[in-house]
C-alpha cells in the first residue's frame, strides 16, 4: 500500500520536507519506521512518537494506512 | 460528552492585551460566574550557551491539536463546575514577552477554577502537538522541549 507520512518540527528539518509517500507492504509501525529509516537515516537519533488517525500508537500497533505522523516532543503553551 | 465539532484553537502571531480584555469584558453579562481563572503564557528570552532567544515560532499537527484542545476542554468540563472555558493558542511568530497562550476559565465557584487551570494547562502541554522553534539574535535556532 502507498502510505503519506507526515513530519513535524525538528524532523521535518531532518527530512526535508513536511510529507512524503512510501510504498510499504509491512503491517507494523515498527516495520514502517524501519522504511523510513532507510531513507531518513538520521531520525533513527531523534526522539519522537507516532500518531496514527491522530492518536498516539506503540511500535506493535497494526497499520489501518490513513494519516500517519512523526512528532517530536511538544512544545504548546 | 458531545460530539461537536473541535474548535480552532489557533490564532496568529501573538495574543493580545485587547483581545485578552475584550474577552473578560464578554464575562459581564454571564451574572451565575462568580470567579474566572486565566493563565498566560509569555515567551521567554531563554539565554542557552551564551545566546539570547529573540522569539519562537510556533508550528503544529492542527488537526490532531485541535482535536486534543475539544478533548481536553470536555475532560475539564467532566471533571470541575464550570460555567465556561477558552482555551487560544497561537501559530507562526510571538517575540519575546508577547502572550502564546491564554486559557480562561469561569465558575461560580473559585476553587474550581484554581482546580481546572492547572489541569488544563498541564494537559496542553503534555499531549498537544504543537512544537516552538526557539529562534536566536543570530538566526540560528534550536526546537524547545517543555519540562
């Protein structure tokens, strides 16, 4: 399946960009991030969690293949 | 809870003292609240190794931070007796000393307000996803963390 995902903050600096697509046939967020890793090296040093349909979800968690987001440490208020 | 929609949260650059005044003002024909609460958040001029922060600009995941701010504000509401809550955060540029946040709430009670602020505040910045760039007098910048 094609997946977007999206970077916020500090990882979009490391990235580059604010959102990229990635052809990945895995069922885990683990297995995605081992993807992205590929490509995006230097995230693996970064602190971050991943929100998926805009909740927060653990490595184990099944992908479902809608709005997938990498977010740095929150910095509100 | 309800299902209404989730409310933008966010404003533009800096809050301001008018609109800070304008919303208390709002406040006098509401006569069942006998105590609000408000808590401001203000930039600060962090000195990290040696260089001043000039000011902070601020980005978030909207919807997701939209949608926390609506389950925050229905917690709050489960939770304490009050008659009504504003929650502002901004986006994009506020330079030091200027607001980023304003949370507001109202009660007829004071205790439940002293209660709720902290809850509300502490909640924001534990699971909202906005993130502060903390940019120095020589343009190089550094991503905030909150402690």
């Amino acid at each position: 399946m094609r997946l977007t995902i999206k970077y916020f903050g500090l990882l979009a600096e490391v990235t580059q960009c604010s959102e990229e697509q990635f052809e990945f046939s895995g069922m885990l967020i683990s297995e995605l991030l081992e993807t992205i890793y590929l490509k995006h090296p230097k995230l693996k040093e970064k602190d971050f969690q991943v929100a998926q349909n805009q909740i927060i979800v653990t490595n184990e968690t099944e992908i479902s293949g809608r709005d997938i987001a990498l977010l740095p440490p929150f910095s509100g208020g | 809870m309800n299902n209404k929609k989730p409310k933008n949260v966010f404003k533009d650059g800096a809050i301001s003292s008018e609109f800070i005044a304008n919303s208390i003002a709002k406040h006098q024909s509401k006569t069942s609240i006998g105590a609000h609460n408000i808590f401001l958040g203000q930039v600060r001029a962090d000195i990290i190794d040696d260089k001043t922060v000039l000011d902070i600009e601020y980005t978030a995941y909207e919807d997701m931070a939209n949608a926390k701010f609506h389950d925050i504000r229905e917690a709050a509401f489960s939770k304490f007796d009050l008659t009504c809550m504003h929650i502002y955060h901004s986006l994009g540029k506020v330079n030091t000393g200027e607001i980023c946040m304003f949370v507001f709430v109202s009660s007829p009670r004071r205790k439940e307000v002293f209660k709720a602020i902290e809850f509300i505040v502490e909640e924001i910045k534990a699971n909202v996803p906005v993130f502060g760039k903390e940019i120095f007098e020589d343009k190089t910048h550094q991503w905030k963390v909150n402690t």
